[in-house]
C-alpha cells in the first residue's frame, strides 16, 4: 500500500467514525513519526487534508458562551468586534482556557511569551487576563496596519516582523490557512453573511 493511499485509507477511516456527521479532518506527524487524524486540532501543526463543505462558512457546532461576558467587555474596552475575538478563540484554543501549543503559546488566545509580557499578563492561563492581553493586542494590530483584518490576523499568528518582511501575509501555509480559517470562523459568528474569504 502506497503512503498516499494509506493517508486516504485512514481519512476514509476518521470519516466513517464520525457517524455520519461532516467535518474538516486534519492531519498531524510529530517527530517520532506518530500521525494523528482529528477534526479538533488543538494546535497549529495540523494542516486541513479534508474540507467539509467546499468552502462555505464553517458554523461552530455549538455556540460556547462561557466567557461572553469577559470577550464582551475587553471587546468594548478596546472597541474591537467581539464576534472576531470569539473566531479567534475558536480558532486558537476551541476555548480551552488550560491549552498549550508545541511553541508555548497559552490560554484561550494562545498568547506567546513575548506577548504575555508585553502586556504584562502574570498567569496566561486565567481567562479574564488572557483575553485581556489577547483582544488588547488585536487592537494594537488593528491599528498597525490601519484595520485590515486579514494582515492583523497574519501578524497574530507569524508576527509583525514576518509580515512586514514579506509586505503582506506571509506566504507560510500556516499562517494562510489560520486567516482562512479564522474569517471563517468570524463569519459564521456573524451570521454567514459573507462568502469563505480567499486569502490574497
């Protein structure tokens, strides 16, 4: 059997498993070679290998408003739409306050070190601060590159540096596909009212 018709035979597999129900699967190899199939990834290092709905707007499967009124209140503080701050989330934790990624980013926003200390956060695994310094630095992005949402989101997830090294988004499959993602993710929250963003 070749690898490529393994991959599908245990795409095939994860599909047939979900009874019934359609999702993104997606795939990742650690470094001891272990592949793991889900369609939850709770870190970056995955990458899509099955689309769910040829493009459409993915509607979160449940609306989880555990932390409404923390999202809704750094939202108004620092005037940045608390739909996007939700799609955020989603896309870096799928709201799990105690995540890790395999690069130290924390929390529900997947703070990074250096970002935790920018903004002065003592435990980035306490909801109230993370989303604090997590929506506090959107708004700084937001007005680095003068509200265009998809270069704040690149520089979200790769950096400022690597943005503006590359004037524009970086052309890292990552960081696309977590703009991708996350716009998609905003417009379900707000209703699918916009067709899937293609990055450009």
């Amino acid at each position: 059997m070749t690898k490529t018709l393994f991959i599908l035979t245990l795409v095939g597999a994860v599909v047939a498993l979900s009874d019934g129900a359609r999702a993104d699967v997606y795939i990742y190899k650690d470094a001891n070679g272990v592949v793991t199939f889900t369609n939850v990834p709770n870190h970056s290092g995955y990458r899509r290998v099955l689309r769910e709905n040829n493009g459409a707007p993915e509607l979160p499967k449940s609306l989880n408003t555990s932390y409404d009124p923390l999202i809704q209140s750094a939202s108004d503080r620092y005037n940045v739409d608390s739909d996007l701050v939700r799609a955020v989330i989603k896309a870096e934790s799928d709201f799990n306050a105690g995540a890790r990624s395999r690069k130290g980013a924390m929390g529900l926003m997947q703070l990074m070190p250096d970002t935790a200390r920018l903004h002065q956060v003592a435990n980035a695994y306490d909801p109230s601060e993370n989303v604090e310094a997590g929506v506090r630095h959107l708004r700084m992005l937001l007005d680095r590159y003068q509200g265009d949402l998809e270069l704040s989101l690149a520089a979200y997830n790769a950096g400022s540096a690597a943005v503006e090294k590359h004037r524009g988004i970086p052309p890292f499959a990552e960081t696309r596909e977590y703009v991708s993602r996350v716009m998609r993710f905003y417009d379900a929250y707000r209703g699918g009212l916009r067709v899937a963003t293609q990055v450009r």
